[in-house]
C-alpha cells in the first residue's frame, strides 16, 4: 500500500523547509496572522508540519479564537 504524501511540489525548486524560514513563518504566521491550517494548505504540507517549523525556529504558538 503506497505512502500518503506528506509534500507536494511547490514549482519553485525549493523544498518545504527553505521556502519555510524563520522570516517568511514570522511574516505569515504573526504579521499577517495566518493560521498553520492556512501555511499549510499555500505550501502544500500539513499543519502539524508547519507547528514543528514555528517550534524551530523559535516562533511562539498561540490559541488562535
């Protein structure tokens, strides 16, 4: 039974990880107040992925209403 896949391509020859750095997290995730469902569904990953780059990169996750 195959795999589900947890990335698609984005095109941009980057992966998930480098499209996703601290500035661009920080930008969608706190400036323009995104949820991680939304980060996720735009760069094609799931949001417990994007919860685990905001916990990298240090970025502190909040309750959203």
């Amino acid at each position: 039974m195959p795999r589900k896949q947890r990335f698609r391509n984005t095109g941009s020859g980057k992966g998930i990880k480098e499209q996703l750095d601290a500035a661009t997290l920080r930008r969608l995730y706190l400036d323009e107040k995104l949820t991680q469902a939304q980060i996720a569904t735009r760069y094609g990953c799931t949001p417990q992925f994007v919860s685990l780059l905001l916990r990298d990169h240090g970025i502190r996750r909040s309750p959203r209403p």
